[in-house]
C-alpha cells in the first residue's frame, strides 16, 4: 500500500539532481544551518546540523559542508533552534462548518504540513460527484491533504452504505488513502452490505479505518479480524491498551467533539511501546480554532500530560506516517522525504518560527506567507435543498390512535450532551395527538430528508435537551442527507427549517416566529465561506441564542446535529423514524395504547 499512495505528491523525485546535492556537486535552493534536528527514526536530538533542500525535497541531513553560499542558495540560520518535522492530522473533518481555504488559512502557521480527512459528511447529499468536487479542492495547497472514501454507516437506509462503482472511482485516486471511520455496530448488524466494500478496500491495497467505541472481548476481535487499522475511539487507558493490543493504532483525540488525550496519557504509566499511538483531532470548530491552535496545540498538550518530548513528536510525525504508509514521504526529516519543516524555539515549545512545505516557507512568525488556492465549487453543490414545498406547524403534528386517552412513547432523552438514551413516557392525547410538554422537558424533535426522498419529515419527543421555547434547526445533521429541527413550539420548528433552506443550509434559531440567530453554510448545506472570524462570531450568537431559551451545553449546536448520528449511543432519529443503534432497528415511537 505504501507504494501505491507515492503518485498522490504532486512532485516526482529528480534523483539525479537530490544525489548531486547531498555529494556537493549541485548547489541546494534552500539550506538550513545551525539546526538542532530531531530524528523521529531513533528519537536523538543532532546538534550543529545542515539540512539541504532540492525542491521540494530534502537531500542531504548531516553535518554542516563548508560550500554552503548564500549567494547560490537561500540560507536560513536556525542559530541553534529546533527543528522538527512537520505535523500531521491523522483523523480530522474538513467537511464541516468551514471551507478549506479559510481553514488552512490558520491552520498552516501552526506547523500542521500534512493532513487526513474524511469526507462522509458530502456523499449523503451530493453523492460520489460531491466527494470529487470536494477532493479537487484539496488538490494543490500549500500543504498535502489526504482523504478516505466515506463508510457509510448511517441511521436512515437510503443513505447506508455506497455503492461498488463509486467506491471504485474514489480508490482509484492516490490521495485517497483507504475507506473512512466504519461503525463497529453498523459493521456486525449490517455485515452483507459493508463487508463487501471493505473487502474492494483491501484488494485495492488500502486501508479501513476503525470506529469501535464500546466493542469488547469477541466483538472488538470480530471489528479487529475485518482488517480495521485505526480507532480514534478510545477515552481510557484500558481501551487504549486492548486496542494496541491488536495491533491497531489509537488516534488519542484532542480536538472540540472530544478531548480524551488526557486520560489516555496514563498509558505512560503501563511501560509498553507507544509507536502505535497517534494524536488527531476529529475536527475543530472555527472558535477553537483561533483560540487555541491546530495540531501544535495538540502536540503542546501531549508533553503537558506527561508524554516526553520526543515521543510526543512522534505521536504527530513518524506514528502517523508511518500507519498510513507514506513515512517514505512525511514524518520525518530524512534524504529523500518532503522538506516538511519546523522551526522552534526549542523542543518543549512548539511555536513554530518557520513552517516549511515541500520545500517552500509557507510561515514565518504565526504569518501566513503561501495563501491557499481558492476552488469553485459546481453551482450545484450550493444548491443541496430540495424540498418540494415549506413546511408549517401541522408537518410536526404526532398523529395517535384518536380513540386513545393515553399513549406510552419512546423519547430521545440527552444523557449528555452527546449521548442519548430511551425514555417511556406516558402522555396524554388531545384530539388524536400528541403535544410537545415544554414545562416538563418535553419538547419535539424532526428530521426532514432534503436529498433523498426530499421533504418526508418524521416527528418524535426529545427530553433534556433543555429548550423551554423557540426552536432551532441545522442542515449539517450528521451520517444523514436530513436537516434537523428541535423545538418547543411546531411553528416555531417551521420557520427555522424553513429559514435553513431559504439559506442554502445553515443553523437558525427562532423563538415567537423570529430568527433570533443563523448563520449560513450554503456550501452542500455544510460548509461556510466566511473568513474565519466571522464564521466563529455567528457560530458563537447561534449557541448563545439557544443558550438563552434554555439549551445547558457547551456546544447546542453539536447536541442538535448530533441527534441523526449512528456513531453514539444510542436512541437517534432520522427521516425514516426512531433508530435503536444497539439493534440497528428502527423502532415504533408509540409503545402502547390506552383507551
């Protein structure tokens, strides 16, 4: 496999040319001098070093030669500064709420050169041409951007699984590096609709990457014997150990849907070898962002949890690489690998001075200098709602036996802000429905297909999600092609979904038939354009706008978008009705009847 990715650089070596670098017989086009360089291949700090550069490629590491001229070559004196490879993102989501170019934007300043994405979040709604579209825009950027084909794990069947022919046409792309976090459940409860995807994977010699939150003992084996490489899953010690175990390599997470790098640094405690361990972060938020950094801020925090130095250079560099197979390329600073660089201050402060890619200083000083290239998107990718009219209060309406005097329901009830579970509730019936019980936590919660089937919309309860009145709704539902609406009032729940759509996607909260907050994300209903800044403020008036009728969480938006999800426990909603994830079923909303 390792082999196969090498055409996804945009470069071919010119061996000819590296060989006459590193003999002195051509001069380099950038030398470093003076450097302390950090070897991620025998964990050694290399003092007084020179690292000569051809392109995009280095070709010499080493002592310092004497014919190293300014006036032939461009000079940098690291005057006794660290230098380390450039980091890596193993496990990231750069579908979601920002575009790519906003987001290398601050990204790149930070030292990240190399990063992993999935793309799961596009193929519901824009189908294998949305994936392709969304790859070319990663294409040609100031740093190298990899992908997995999507999985496919979703709670509504006509958007589970993909597809041989697409899957076929994403493998075929070097930069694709093998099929996306699979669900360990929708894997065994779905095994004749998956497994022969995964299967095309692996003949394609790439990889299949894992997702194996709460599998143990024979399950967790059964995930691991499919050939499952990567789980970014673990939140203890223990989980990370059983999966090391196994040879597959753990993804500690610091990122803003889970921060889990902490606990999982008492594994430095167990004496075992770390080279399986990677740092990722399974996405950041625009605020997060610009508040506290990309993969540095990750790699800071891996030395303040304990981990050495040099291991946790390696968690970000060489481990990485190396689980993808593409350390003959990334990872490290070596002959014949990109000129993926950074300088420090030193070791313990990873505030890069210079960002070096391919060769090229991309950053100096936390200022952007190689702006990443811009990419336009087919009209139609702006143009992902379809729904064939608005909806109004009546579309949310609970219909019930008529002769009924009670009914007992399945509701959604938020365990945490991620988490769900089920409640049985008793509740009463008004003229053949059921009504939202907003004074008792009780509010609905729908889910409207806008690309397949577009318009069905199934209605159910939601408890402890806290809303006391409005509503709000988001188009970045995730694992589905639905948009999302919660509320306390059905009026309130039309007019923010239909807010949602009259924007080409988005989030908007409404309270009293008002839009109170929104923000717009118009590319395939998930992404914005917006600088970065600005997408951080309007995020930031949407939360607290549902902060203010009531929502208790961090992040009300991810709680909401969230509820389609078929990757955690464990009672979700889709267009199609309930989902029970540790089935795979849907499941009846009404329970019983009583007359």
């Amino acid at each position: 496999m390792a082999r196969q990715i090498a055409a996804a650089g945009v470069h071919e070596r010119p061996l000819d040319r590296l060989m006459k670098v590193a003999l002195g017989d051509l001069a380099p086009d950038l030398a470093i001098v003076n450097a302390r360089v950090v070897n991620v291949f025998t964990r050694e700090v290399m003092e007084n070093c020179a690292i000569l550069i051809k392109g995009p490629w280095i070709a010499y590491v080493g002592d310092q030669p004497p014919e190293i001229d300014d006036a032939t070559c461009q000079v940098i004196d690291a005057a006794a500064k660290t230098v380390i490879p450039g980091l890596i993102d193993g496990h990231t989501h750069m579908a979601w709420i920002s575009a790519p170019e906003q987001f290398l934007q601050h990204v790149i300043p930070g030292g990240t050169t190399t990063i992993i994405t999935e793309t799961m979040e596009i193929y519901p709604v824009a189908g294998c041409e949305g994936v392709l579209d969304f790859l070319a825009a990663l294409q040609d950027q100031p740093i190298k951007i990899f992908a997995t084909a999507p999985a496919m794990i979703s709670t509504s069947s006509e958007t589970f699984g993909m597809g041989e022919a697409d899957l076929t046409r994403l493998l075929a792309r070097p930069e694709v590096l093998g099929m996306g976090e699979a669900y360990w459940q929708g894997v065994l409860q779905r095994p004749e609709t998956i497994l022969p995807r995964m299967q095309q994977t692996l003949r394609a010699g790439k990889l299949l990457e894992g997702h194996s939150a709460g599998a143990r003992s024979r399950r967790l084996a059964a995930y691991a014997a499919i050939g499952i490489s990567s789980c970014h899953e673990p939140i203890t010690p223990a989980q990370a150990l059983a999966l090391l175990r196994l040879g597959i390599h753990v993804m500690a997470r610091e990122g803003s849907i889970r921060r889990d790098l902490g606990a999982i640094a008492g594994l430095r405690e167990a004496g075992i070898d770390l080279r399986r361990l990677i740092l990722a972060t399974d996405g950041i938020t625009p605020g997060e962002l610009l508040e506290k950094g990309y993969m540095e801020h990750v790699l800071q925090q891996a030395m303040a949890y304990g981990f050495d130095p040099l291991s946790a250079v390696q968690m970000v560099t060489l481990n990485v690489a190396e689980h993808f197979g593409m350390d003959h390329l990334v990872g490290g600073i070596a002959p014949g690998r990109y000129a993926d660089l950074l300088i420090l201050p030193d070791l313990t402060t990873i505030t890069p001075e210079v960002v070096i890619s391919s060769g090229r200083v991309v950053a100096r000083a936390g200022q952007l200098l190689a702006a990443p290239r811009p990419h336009r998107y087919a009209d139609h990718h702006y143009a992902t709602i379809h729904l064939p009219q608005p909806l109004t209060a009546a579309d949310f309406a609970i219909a019930v036996d008529p002769s009924a005097d009670q009914v007992t329901v399945r509701v959604i009830e938020m365990v945490s802000d991620l988490v769900t579970g089920e409640a049985r509730i008793r509740l009463p019936v008004q003229a053949g429905r059921l009504a939202a019980r907003p004074d008792q936590g009780i509010i609905k919660v729908a889910a409207v297909a806008r690309a397949h089937s577009p318009g069905r919309c199934f209605t159910g309860l939601l408890k402890g999600f806290g809303l006391t009145r409005g509503a709000a709704a988001c188009s970045a539902a995730w694992d589905t092609a639905d948009i999302i609406v919660a509320g306390a009032h059905e009026a309130d729940m039309a007019a923010a979904l239909n807010r949602v759509a009259t924007l080409g996607g988005g989030g908007v909260v409404v309270a009293d038939g008002s839009v109170l907050a929104e923000v717009a994300l118009p590319l395939f209903g998930l992404m914005s354009e917006l600088p970065m800044a600005d997408l951080a403020r309007a995020l930031a008036r949407l939360n607290q706008a549902m902060h203010a009728l009531g929502v208790p969480f961090a992040d009300p938006l991810l709680s909401l978008v969230t509820l389609t999800g078929a990757a955690i426990p464990f009672l979700r909603i889709c267009d199609q009705g309930l989902v029970d994830l540790k089935s795979g079923r849907q499941v009846p909303l009404v329970i019983e009847t009583r007359t």
